[in-house]
C-alpha cells in the first residue's frame, strides 16, 4: 500500500471544499442568499467570472509582479486585504477563509476592498481595485451579459 505524502493529502483535503459555479447559479445566490441589487449582482459576476472562472478554491501565486497571492472567487490579493504573513489585513481574515465553497467571507471581503477602493478614488470606483472589471465588464452592457439569467419584467432570476 502507498500512503500518499501529507503536502498532496493536505492538498487534496482543499480542493475537496471548492465550488465552481455557473455564472446564474451564481448570480441567484447573491440575490437570493445575500439579497445583493441587480446591479450589484451583474458586477460581481461579471468579476466572478473574469477572475477566477467562478471557482472558490482559486490562487494565483504567478500573475502578480510584487509575488503577491490571489485568492478565491474574487481574487482577493494578500499584500493588502486578507491575513498572511505578507501584509496587512484589512479584511481581518485568513485568506485561506477566501477560498471555501461557502462564499460569505469572499463577499464580505470584496465588498471591503470596494468600499474602501471608493473611499480613496471616489464614488463609483470600488469595482476598479479588479483588473479584470476594468478590462472586462467596466465598459461592457452588463444588463446583456446578464440576460441569459434575468428573467422578463421580473426583478428575480430563472428559477432553473
């Protein structure tokens, strides 16, 4: 018998709390779980998708110049917002809290790093702290990318 090393079992044991979700199946979670706006909702899902493809459990250690780590559905970065050993902690939480299939202190935390982005770039900006809002959806008919799960004259989203 093998017995798989602890780093990969560990490893393992993390992946197993991911969620990758659809992006309607997202989207009605924030309106019907944490009763989020519509437009709200659209940015955020336009965030979602763009950052990390909806999946809870996603880091991106590579993609930032400063060696930074990225983490969960929003991609939420370590030198500023969630607990390490790196930098602050706005957020006061571990960012491993950001990667788990249960999405509130995602959530909680994105809506920090959007309020506080606003409070020091002004009214309307908050979502510009994500790159991938301001190359993705910050130009983009938001209400068009939504469409497929909206539903007509109904402010609530496809049951399905």
């Amino acid at each position: 018998m093998r017995v798989l090393p602890l780093a990969l079992l560990v490893g393992l044991l993390a992946v197993s709390d991911a969620k990758v979700f659809g992006k309607c199946e997202f989207a009605r979670l924030l309106e019907t779980r944490y009763n989020l706006s519509r437009n709200d909702i659209k940015n955020w899902v336009c965030i979602a998708e763009f950052e990390s493809s909806f999946n809870t459990a996603a880091t991106n250690r590579n993609r930032n110049r400063n060696r930074s780590t990225d983490y969960g559905i929003f991609q939420i970065n370590n030198k500023y917002w969630c607990g390490s050993d790196y930098g602050k902690n706005v957020c006061g939480i571990p960012c491993s809290d950001l990667t788990s299939d249960d999405i509130t202190a995602a959530l909680r935390c994105a809506e920090t790093v959007r309020r506080e982005t606003e409070r020091y770039r002004g009214r309307g900006e908050g979502y510009t702290a994500w790159v991938a809002y301001n190359s993705k959806c910050k130009n983009r008919d938001l209400d068009q990318y939504m469409a497929e799960c909206w539903s007509r004259g109904s402010n609530s989203i496809f049951p399905f």
